[in-house]
C-alpha cells in the first residue's frame, strides 16, 4: 500500500502532504513553489500577480446548490482572493468521457460563464480531450486563474501571531455533506445545499476596510481541521477553537454523527477563514457582516503562541482535545 496511490493521497491531509514532501515538490522546488500558497506570488513586467490552477473530479457532476461549472469558476476565484489578489482571468480544460450527454455539457457550460459574470472575471483560454468510455467520470475540468495583487496586502498562513481572532464567514461542512447527501440518497428534513460561491467581492469588501488582515484560507478538502493546521506549523503557533462558537448546521451535525465524521475536516467552498489583530476584529466583523456572503460571520477561536504547530478544541463539556490533520479525506471526490 505504500507503493501506489491512494484515495486518501488526494484527501488534503496528512497523506496528500507526504505525497507533496516525499515525491512531487523536491524536484520542483524553487523559492515561490515553496511558499506553498494556494496561489503563486510572482511579479512579471512590474506587474504584482497571483496565479493558481486546480483540477475538479466531483461526483456527482450536479449537487444541491451548485455543479462542477460553478465548483471550477469558485475554487479558482478563492484561490486568488486568499492571496489578496483581485481575480481577473481564467483558463478552462474539459475533459470529456465518451457518453457524456450533451444537454449536461451545455448545462455545466453555462453554468461556468453565470458564475464567471457574477464574479467579474473572463474565461480567456481553453482545451478540450475526450477519453474512452469508463475512462473518467462524465467530465473533469481543469482551471488556472490569474489576478492582480492588492499592493501591500499579505495574507500567508505564516503571518498568524498570538492573540489574533479566528472568524469564519459562515457555517461549516455544507459542501461536503451536501455533495454526500445527493450521492448517497440521504435525505434531510430541510434540503441542505452546498455553499459554493465566489468570495472575491467579499474579500475585497474586507480589505479595503482592514488591509492588515493577517492570513485568509478558505478551508476546502480537508476542512477547517487542515487549514488551521496549516497555519498553526507555517505561523509557529498554537489555536484553541471554542465548540459553542462554531456555527454547524443541525443537518451537518445530525449526518457527521451519523457517519462518524468530524465536521471540522469536511469541506466548504464558500467560506473563508480570516485571522486579524484582536484590534481589528470589530472592524472586520462589522464589514463581513455588511457582505451577503458574511452575514453569518463570527469569533471561533485564538492563535495562542504554545503549543506551537497544534490546534485545539476547547468542548462543550470544559475540556480540551487536538484537532489533528485528517490522514486522507473521509469523503472523496467532493471536489
């Protein structure tokens, strides 16, 4: 099992950062790659530029709240808009699998060109290969963005200090549990929809009030759990969480504890993690809360300086527990 590929190497954990360590970054490495950002800083012709791609293999193609269209023009967008950058331009490949219905094509193609307009950015280049029946999944899709860096913004996950506010813009785990819903059959007493949406108009209305802010992540595979993981060893810090902060809607709850899943390692994809100087956290709230995005934002935790490189939960019950890095992804192809 140590010589091929898993499931869990793509899960965003801890087995996709030893694939990333052990196999893919050495021969690569280079002083941008190795910021290991969603997106790469680079400045070409004077110009200060983000530039990110990413591939999308969901299944199903089509979910409560959204399709793989909308999930490839957000994800890339966030992407972005986490490094401060203002999105401009996207490619688009599709991979098509003999078989795929045309209507479905179209569907998803419009889909991508609705969600590019409400975000403000242009599909300005693209590829197209089709594969042999059974070869894929219907249809997967890659995308690069590019965008213009905000001047003097820096939001890495190193820059997390002690005594800075955690927010979240919005409740936890939808995407995934939405995703896993339609997959599996599961029915809930109120339809639960992905939250996927492009965050760069909410974002934007952040810095522009706070430009300081510390770091921004949107906390996709992996969750919350690996995102805060992330930044708590870049930032060498610690985080404590507050469980009666964190806003999980009831059907959330009800299918983790059914399934036995954490709802802080399931995925979101329109929802941003925003790390400020306790000094700033009124102020971001106050324009969050002004973005119909970030109506639903609030404080759920502290960067702490020890223990350094950990993130953990303070419970309902008084206790505390570790909040470690998922190993693989215990729900796959949510992305």
């Amino acid at each position: 099992m140590d010589d091929v590929i898993l499931m869990s190497h793509g899960g965003g954990g801890r087995r996709t950062q030893q694939l990333l360590r052990d196999i893919i970054l050495p021969p690569l490495a280079n002083p941008i790659l190795d910021q290991m950002d969603d997106a790469a800083s680079l400045t070409l012709a004077g110009a200060d530029l983000a530039v990110t791609t990413d591939s999308y293999v969901i299944r199903p193609l089509f979910f409560p709240g959204g399709d793989i269209g909308r999930l490839c023009v957000c994800g890339t967008i966030n992407d972005l808009a986490m490094q401060g950058a203002v999105p401009r331009y996207l490619t688009l490949g599709l991979i098509l699998e003999e078989g795929l219905p045309l209507a479905d094509l179209r569907r998803i193609v419009a889909s991508i060109a609705a969600t590019a307009a409400e975000a403000g950015v242009q599909v300005v280049a693209g590829d197209t290969k089709v594969v042999e029946r059974g070869a894929g999944n219907g249809l997967f899709i890659n995308t690069a963005g590019f965008g213009v860096r905000r001047p003097g913004v820096n939001t890495h996950i190193a820059n997390a200090r002690p005594g800075d506010a955690v927010l979240i813009t919005g409740s936890l785990g939808d995407h995934g549990i939405a995703v896993l819903s339609q997959r599996e059959g599961i029915a809930f007493a109120t339809q639960l929809a992905s939250d996927v949406a492009p965050l760069n108009g909410l974002v934007g209305a952040l810095l522009e009030t706070v430009p300081g802010i510390h770091v921004l992540r949107d906390p996709t595979r992996g969750g919350v759990a690996a995102a805060l993981n992330d930044m708590a060893r870049a930032a060498g810090v610690g985080i404590r969480l507050d469980e009666t902060a964190l806003p999980i809607r009831p059907e959330v709850y009800g299918a983790c504890n059914l399934l036995g899943l954490d709802p802080l390692a399931v995925a979101n994809e329109g929802k941003a993690l925003v790390v400020c100087a306790a000094a700033d956290e009124a102020t971001a709230l106050a324009a969050l809360r002004a973005h119909p995005l970030g109506r639903d934002v609030r404080r759920i935790g502290t960067v702490l300086s020890a223990p350094r490189g950990q993130v953990l939960l303070h419970t309902r019950l008084g206790g505390e527990r570790l909040v470690d890095l998922p190993l693989g992804d215990d729900l796959p192809r949510i992305c």
